[in-house]
C-alpha cells in the first residue's frame, strides 16, 4: 500500500533535457533538412530606422541530394572537428552563441551573478535586514506579495525584463521564505511576473516591437488593447499567487518545495534571536539598492544587456565585500571576498549547466539560423502550412499554440519573431487574420511559455537561485500554466472577433 501511495518523482532537469536530446537527434533520422532565403527589413521605432534580418517566406526549399532525394542529415553518437554529435551535445551547447546571448553568454551572466551575490550573502547583510522587515512589518507582510508583483510585470511589459529576475529572487526568495511563505512565492513574483509583463506588453522592445516591425504593422500600434490585457493578466497573476501564498503561510508543508527552502530556513534561525542590525549591513543594503537602480536606468536609458549587466552585479558584489571588510560584517577578511565569489558562483553552476544543455537541443536540430539547412526550419514551414487550413479565429488560436510549441526551442524573443513572423505575417493575410492578431498570437505564445520550458535560460537561473530544480517547479505551475493558456486563448479568439 505504502508503495502505491508513494509519490512520483519528477526526473531531474539533467535528465529530462537528455532525453529531449536524444528524441531531437531521432527526428533527424526521419525529417528532411530544409532551408529560407533571407532579407534585411527596415522599420522605424521611436524615431530611429532599425534592421532586422529575416526569413523570406516563400523561398522554403528543402535540401536534396545529387539524385534528388531529400537529406535527412541524422545525428551520429558522436562527432570530431567540432561536430554536432549526440554526445557532443553539452560542449556544443555550452559553447554556443556568443556575450550577448545563449548559451555562452547567458552561463557566464549566470556565474558571475552567482558570484556577486555569493559575496553579498556572505556580509549576512541581507539575513540581518530580512529579519529587520519581519520585526517591523508585523502582519502587514503579505502587502509585499502584490506589490513586487506588479513592479516586476510593469519592468516585463516597459523594457523586456528577464534576465535581471535571477538577481532579484536572490534577494526575495530568502524574504518569502522568512516571512512564511516559500521559494516558489519569490519566483512567482519576481520572474513569473516579469514573464507575463513581457507577454502582454505593448511595447517590449525585445518582443512586440520586433515582431510588429518585421510583419509591418506599425511599431507600437495596438497599445490600448494590449495595456487592458497586461492589466488583466497582471491581476489574475497577483490574486493566484497570493491565495497560494496565503495557503503556504497557513500550512507551509503544503509547498513541493518545502525541503528545499530548507537551505534558506536554516539561515534564518536567528529569527529568534536579537537584531543586529549595523551600519555595515545599512551600507551594504545601500550598495545593492544603488546598484539595482544603475542596472535599471542602464536598461531603460542605454539598452543595457547581458554583458554590461554582469559587470554591474560584479560591481555590487565588490563593493558590498569591502563595506564588509571595513566594518568586519561576519568577520570577513579580504580572501573571504574571493571565497563568498566562488561558493556563490558553485551555488548557480547546475543552472549554467542546464542552460549550455538546453541550447544542445537546437544546434542538435540543425541550429536555428534560417539560412542554413535544418531539420528546424522544416519544422517551422510544415506547421506553417497547416495552419492556414483552418477559419480565421481557428488559424489565429494555432498561431498562438504554434508559437508556444516553438518557444521550446527559440527563446529568444526577437529571435523567434524574426523567425517566425515573415511566415506567419503573409500566412495571417491568407487565413483571414490581422496581422496584429498574428503579433498578438506571438507575443502570448513566446512570453508566457518562458514561465514553463526548461529551455529558458533566464527560468533555469531564477530556480537555481531558488535552490528547486525544474521538476519542482513543472508540479507547481502547471495548473497556473493551464489558467493563462486558457486566458490567452480568449483573448487571441477575441481579437479576432472584434477585428483587432
């Protein structure tokens, strides 16, 4: 009985990502490579002429051989000289892309945040000032639950936030955890919320506005519309997680990631102890709310990204660490700088991992450069081509599942609109759907699918600040992940209708 009863455990994330690698490489077996011509597309935004290089729609072609036959490339168990072979998948994906994106550049933002903060933690500034906030708040806490998330969803929809929730759970999730709540509480309202900003925004500079651009339709056009949607995603994403915040404050082993918070509880013991609350530990929290708003006016005023937000979050950290030397916060010396950078960077390095594996999956597809031949690109045309078979609002809701499907393997989000919509844009005038709505179908199926696939990088590293890997995670937000699929739904379903 006892056998029976006991609960399945989700695999690991390592796991689940080798077995979808090893399901790509055998897709390779049986469909054909195939390939797009390409072109540059101008459009204007804020003023300023941008470029973007995308796929011609109609040039699809799929790649034969000397006899005609179409080339299903497969995938070896293992390639040399660089190759893309089954085993080689971790290397290749780890060392893909470059500074300014996955995988490269996002495992090193991943290590170097670790490290920053792994200084940061070891001042136990942030330990004393969390424990400060419970003295003071008195009951009043759950105020921060609604209020950070609507911060955050604001920071998704205004300038794509993403990445920088891995900074910000590091600081949250030990709050929610001492406040009663748990880890998955401070990822919901940090990532999660900037996700469904992102999804919903009306002008994302990494999402809505590519996409609008390259399917010519005017850059920010449709803004009333898509500000009522971010308004309501927004409230049903505050009201979900704080009645699930509520339940966990009532009984906390209601949590999938009870035992995991654990890491974050046991520093929290103090809480029945005396404060001691410094000056040391005030000038560190100032270090790091300094820095925080530096990133922020970096991002929205100088388009600040991957490279240029790590060195910041260096920064902080290096700073924090000689506050706490000079004030000997915890009794830190200078070599425990270097020790707090390289635990914190240890703490974060599954998640760095994850990331490289991830991207193993589309360089195992063929890559996705829409230009050279791959099983990915046959893929994007093949489901293309069905979606067009059906009526307008149909074709409209396929475009949505589509994009959520693809986002599996681009995450990008100005990466999947220009690989997607000069397809989608001419394939919406067909099937009798505004092209705003096919925007609309992106903007949703990219966004919101970022809360769930393990192939994002920037979900992969909040969770690793987390300390829950994507197992726990995947049991927890499925439901909520079936709420917004179904609220996405009506509103892609409706834009149709009302001829958006």
């Amino acid at each position: 009985m006892s056998e029976k009863n006991k609960a399945w455990k989700v695999p690991h994330t390592f796991v689940i990502v080798f077995f979808v690698v090893v399901l790509a490489a055998v897709v390779t077996y049986l469909v054909p490579v195939g390939q797009f011509q390409t072109e540059e597309v101008s459009y204007s935004k804020d003023g300023e002429e941008t470029t973007k290089t995308v796929l011609t729609p109609d040039s699809f072609e799929i790649v034969k051989d000397e006899e005609g036959n179409p080339v299903k490339e497969g995938t070896a168990l293992f390639e040399s000289g660089g190759g893309a072979g089954l085993l080689n998948y971790v290397f290749e994906g780890l060392v893909s892309g470059d500074k300014w994106g996955s995988a490269v550049g996002v495992v090193a933002f991943i290590l170097i945040i670790g490290g920053a903060f792994g200084i940061i933690m070891r001042t136990r500034a942030i330990e004393e000032g969390i424990l400060s906030v419970i003295d003071k708040t008195k009951g009043r806490e759950i105020l921060i639950i609604p209020i950070m998330f609507f911060l955050f969803s604001l920071g998704g929809a205004v300038f794509g936030m993403g990445e920088e929730a891995i900074a910000f759970a590091m600081i949250l999730v030990p709050l929610m955890v001492a406040l009663g709540y748990d880890a998955i509480t401070g990822v919901m309202i940090t990532y999660v919320a900037t996700q469904i900003g992102f999804a919903t925004s009306w002008m994302n500079p990494f999402g809505v506005a590519v996409a609008q651009g390259v399917s010519g339709v005017p850059v920010l056009s449709g803004t009333p519309f898509r500000m009522g949607m971010w308004a309501v995603f927004t409230l049903i994403g505050i009201i979900y997680t704080w009645r699930y915040a509520s339940g966990i404050k009532k009984d906390p082993l209601k949590s999938v990631s009870y035992e995991t918070d654990h890491y974050f509880r046991k520093d929290m013991k103090a809480a029945d102890l005396d404060i001691k609350f410094t000056l040391g530990h005030g000038l560190v929290l100032l270090t790091i709310s300094a820095g925080i708003a530096w990133v922020v006016w970096g991002v929205v005023e100088h388009a600040y990204y991957i490279p240029e937000i790590a060195s910041q979050f260096f920064t902080i950290g290096l700073v924090a660490g000689f506050v706490a030397v000079i004030f000997k916060l915890n009794n830190m010396k200078i070599d425990d700088i270097a020790e707090g950078f390289i635990q914190g960077a240890k703490d974060l390095l599954p998640a760095a991992l994850v990331v490289g594996m991830a991207k193993g999956i589309v360089i195992i597809l063929g890559g996705d450069s829409p230009d050279a031949p791959s099983v990915l690109n046959t893929m994007l045309y093949g489901a293309g081509q069905v979606i067009g078979d059906f009526p307008a609002a149909m074709s409209a809701w396929f475009m949505y599942l589509f994009q959520s499907v693809f986002n599996f393997f681009v995450v990008s989000g100005s990466g999947q609109a220009a690989l997607t919509m000069p397809l989608m844009a001419p394939l919406a005038d067909i099937a009798g759907v505004s092209r705003q709505v096919a925007v609309l179908a992106f903007q949703l199926g990219d966004g919101l699918t970022n809360i769930f696939v393990p192939t994002s990088a920037a979900l992969l590293g909040t969770l690793g600040a987390a300390r829950m890997d994507w197992g726990t995670w995947a049991k927890f937000i499925i439901k909520f992940m079936m709420l917004l699929v179904a609220l996405s739904s009506m509103f892609v379903i409706g834009a149709v209708l009302i001829g958006f």
